[in-house]
C-alpha cells in the first residue's frame, strides 16, 4: 500500500485537476444548490439581529455620521450597491435614536446568537451531507459544540467588522486619542484587507474542521478549500455586482423589493462559495486516499468522531 501524502502540497497537478472535477461533480450530486439556499434562509434569521447588534452599539455610543457613512459604504462594497438603500432608514434611525439602543444591543444580541445557531446548525447538516456520514454525535456533545463555534463566529465577524468601520476620519480621531500617528493609521487601512481575509480563510477553515462528524487527519486554520472558498466569493460576488449594475433588471422588475432581492441572491451565492470550498477540501481528502490505495472510491475511509446509537448497536 502506498502512503498516502502528508499534505496538499504533496499531490501531483493531476491530481489537483481530478479533484477539481470530482469536487463539481459530487457538488450537483450534493444538491448543494438546495443547501446553500437553506443556509441563505438562516443567513436572513442571522443577518438582522446581528445588524440591530451593530447600529444598537453605534446608538449607545453616539450618533457618528461618519461612522454610519462607513458602515453603509461596507454593505455596498461587500454586496450588491443596491443594497445600501434597503439598510439606510434602519440603520439611521437606529443610530440616531439613543433611548431605546441599550435595549436593543440586548435583544439584538440574543436574536443574533439563536439565529446564528441555527445557521451553524444547517451547516453541520450539510457538511455531513457533504462527507456522506450520519450524525452520531449526541445532543449533550453537538449543541456545545454548536454554540462555542457559533460564538467564535459571531465575535470573528464582530471584529472583522469593527476593523471595516474602523477607517478614514474615525480611524484618525481613534488614533489621535490612544496616541497613534497618521503613519499607523494609514499603514492598519492599508495591511487591514489581508490581515481581514485570512481571519476568514481560518473561520471557514474552522467550520469545515469542527462541522462535519468525521475526524479530519490534522487541523489545518488555513485549509485549500478555505481559499478556494474565499477566490471563488470574491470573483462570483465581483461577477454578480457587474452583472446587477449593467445588466440586471432587479428594481425595473420588483420595484422597491429589487435590493432586498438583489441582496438575497448574493447570500445564495456566498453560501454556494462556502460549500464548495467544503466540497474542495472532501474530494482532496478523496484524493489523498486514493493515492493511499485505499477504497475510497463510494465513501471516504475518515473515521466518524461518534458512531450513530442505531449503528452501534446493529
């Protein structure tokens, strides 16, 4: 039997390219359209209260026109343009609105979390769809799990988006006060970006490792099928903003629900990124196997962190 290679780097280009192809193959097969469509419904539930968290926080510590500005400059950069309109009222009236912000940081943040876990949820289900293994880890060891990784997330998002709003003039007036030059300022605007974009190649490589019920050979934070994940987002997302400000038709067709369309057409999009990033890291695992002479032809030969009580008993 040969052995099987230690790392990604280790496989051939032929393999790369059999991995590539199966990884398209196996994602129709997944119905991992369906999936991510799932997880966008989840990603709706989570979106908002996440968003009342972010506004309540802006609204207690005051009322920032540049810091709103940014904020809504973020939707617009990250997902469709049209989006910005569909969150301004809210996020201005949030905002400018003290009274009840302190009330709402609570309930936004519990809304947040629950909504959150069921995203995490779906997720788990899809990736051991995705692995072709049944769930067997109990209720008492999943739901912790479920509610560490949703935390981790929910606080990886929290900053990443602080680290966005965090630029130009208030960046300046935050520096000035914790006595941190321009030249810094202007270095974190500009080393941000990279350093943001490996915060999410580790979060994705996180759920893809913690997600599905199989023990994975190592831990890697930074998994192939993270920066598939993370290219193919930013292209597909980079494709469907041209598409929607030239070619769509959103707003002629849907009137004022065209950016809220727009918007969840995006989520879909993303989700599929995410899955077949998972899918990617699946099939090089398949891949690895193979090349190991085992029979991982119908199924991968990982074994499952819990063996389903019907299984284990049969």
């Amino acid at each position: 039997m040969a052995s099987t290679p230690e790392s990604p780097a280790d496989l051939p280009t032929r393999s790369w390219k059999q991995v590539l192809i199966r990884t398209g193959k196996e994602f129709q097969d997944d119905n991992l359209t369906d999936w991510a469509a799932a997880l966008t419904y989840y990603s709706v539930l989570a979106i908002f209260p996440a968003l009342l968290v972010l506004v309540a926080l802006l609204g207690v510590l005051g009322s920032y026109p540049e810091t709103t500005d940014s904020l809504l400059q973020i939707v617009g950069d990250v997902g469709p343009a049209s989006a910005v309109e569909t969150f301004r009222e809210p996020i201005e009236g949030v905002v400018q609105s003290k009274g009840g912000a302190g009330a709402l940081l609570g309930f936004g943040l519990l809304g947040a979390l629950w909504a959150a876990s069921g995203y995490l949820g779906a997720f788990i289900r899809a990736s051991n769809s995705i692995y072709g293994v049944s769930e067997g880890r109990p209720f008492w060891k999943l739901r912790p799990t479920q509610v560490a990784l949703t935390l981790v997330m929910v606080i990886a998002l929290a900053l990443l988006t602080v680290a966005l709003v965090v630029t130009g003039p208030l960046a300046q007036s935050i520096g000035g006060v914790i006595g941190v030059g321009d030249v810094a300022v202007t270095a974190w605007d500009i080393a941000k970006w990279p350093v943001m974009l490996l915060v999410v190649m580790a979060m994705f490589a996180a759920l893809y490792n913690v997600a599905p019920n199989v023990r994975q050979p190592r831990f890697r934070w930074l998994s192939p099928g993270g920066a598939v994940a993370v290219l193919l987002w930013i292209v597909a997302s980079a494709g469907f903003a041209f598409y929607v400000a030239n070619f769509g038709s959103y707003n002629e067709t849907y009137g004022t629900l065209g950016g809220i369309i727009t918007f969840l057409v995006w989520l879909w999009i993303s989700n599929l990124a995410l899955l077949f990033g998972l899918e990617f890291d699946a099939e090089l695992e398949r891949e690895r196997e193979l090349k190991a002479g085992l029979p991982a032809e119908e199924s991968l030969q990982l074994p499952p962190k819990d063996i389903p009580k019907e299984e284990a008993t049969a």
